[in-house]
C-alpha cells in the first residue's frame, strides 16, 4: 500500500512542475507575479490565476492576502472580463 501512495505523490509530483505555473501561461500576452501566485492576461479579455503550491505551511491569513492581491490585479484590469 505505501508502494502506491509514494507512486501517487511521484506522479503528482511530476504532473505539477510539468503542468503548472509557466507551462499554463506560455501564451499570455502578459504576466505578473504575486507571491506564489502568476496572474496572466490572456489574448482578448481573458484572464488566468495559477500557482505551483502555496509553501509547506500556508495560513488562512496567508491566503486571505493572495485573494486580496489577486482580487486588486484584475480590479487594475478592467479589461479583462473572464478570469480563471
């Protein structure tokens, strides 16, 4: 059994920094990076919000200030009027 969790945790791992963060954003047209997160202006009026992981430990205070910041990005965007 823990032959196949360490084999689940591999593979997620593997899927993460293959799929996530740049290889998402690769065709924006613009992207800012806040914290963990890297917030995307998309070709037209989309918008994307992704991030690897948010450290070993995140807090609830820890998310609140990503939302917040996140939230403050696509309010400077007024452009933008669907964001992922």
């Amino acid at each position: 059994m823990l032959g196949s969790v360490v084999d689940l945790m591999t593979l997620r791992a593997i899927y993460d920094d293959q799929l996530r963060t740049d290889a998402e954003v690769r065709s924006a047209v613009h992207v800012d990076r806040i914290g963990a997160l890297l917030l995307a202006e998309m070709t037209g009026t989309r918008g994307f919000i992704t991030y690897r992981d948010l450290g070993p430990e995140p807090t609830a205070q820890s998310v609140r200030e990503l939302v917040a910041h996140a939230s403050a990005w696509i309010a400077a965007h007024p452009d933008l009027t669907e964001v992922e």
